[in-house]
C-alpha cells in the first residue's frame, strides 16, 4: 500500500462504521436484494423497463431507507424511513404475485424463496418499526401475521 491507497477486500466488516451497517435489519436487506435480482434477470426483455425495473428498484429502495433512516436525529424519523422500506418491501412481494401470475416461470422455487425470504425480513422490520414507536398512538397499518406456510 505505498500509494496511499486503501484496499478493503473480504474483511469489509471490520471497517464498517456507520450505524445501519450494524442492524441485523439492513443486513437482512442486503440478503433479500439476492433473490429479487436473481428473479428479476429470468423476466423475459419485454419486462426490463416494467416489472423487472420496478421490482429491483423498490428491493434496493428497502435497504437505502433503512440506511437513510439510521442518520436521523429521532426515532420518529428512523420510524418513518421504516415505514417506506416496509412499502418497498410489499412492492417486491406484488411484483412476485405478478410473476406468477403471468406464469413467467414453469418452476416457481426462486418465486418461494423470495417469498418466504420477504416474510421474514417484514416480521424484522414491522418488530423494528414497533419497538421505535413504542407506546405512542401513532396511526399504523397493524403487521401482517404471515402463518401461511409455502411448500418449496
């Protein structure tokens, strides 16, 4: 390193300093962008600039507002970044429910996987959101119970 130059390879983690690079809930982000993108290529081209765009937009959206909320000066403002991830994070599961809809895939299992990854990454988010909020009468949509189970 006689350049000045910093390399930061496999051990990123120790030089990780920012507050969202330390909640489970951003990390579980970052693992579900994997499944969406990995979806979103198998879409066929006619889709790049609808459901494919949407869908790794609004998956990326949900760790960025994670990430942005983290740097407010309160709770409310975190909560309030929580609340447009859990947006985002819906979206995603819409884009899915639109997948197979359109019968996209013969094989649904990347389909399931990403499903059952988002279930819980929202049951992390909502308990996140809810423990911010505590006891204040905030307006909220109640958390969805997601007990259906997915045969993968």
């Amino acid at each position: 390193m006689d350049d000045g130059q910093l390399t930061i390879g496999a051990n990123l983690e120790k030089f990780m300093t920012y507050k969202f690079e330390k909640l489970e809930v951003w990390q579980m982000a970052m693992d579900n962008v994997d499944p969406i993108y990995s979806l979103a290529e198998e879409l066929p081209h006619n889709e790049d600039y609808n459901l494919k765009s949407q869908m790794t937009r609004a998956a990326t959206s949900i760790a960025l507002n994670i990430a942005e909320g983290s740097t407010g000066q309160s709770d409310a403002e975190q909560t309030r970044f929580l609340g447009m991830a859990i947006r985002s994070l819906k979206e995603t599961v819409a884009c899915q429910h639109l997948i197979r809809r359109r019968k996209f895939f013969n094989d649904e299992t990347k389909i399931e996987i990403a499903y059952l990854k988002s279930q819980t990454l929202a049951r992390k988010l909502q308990s996140f959101r809810k423990a911010l909020i505590g006891d204040s009468k905030q307006i909220s949509e109640e958390p969805p119970s997601y007990l259906f189970e997915v045969e993968i």
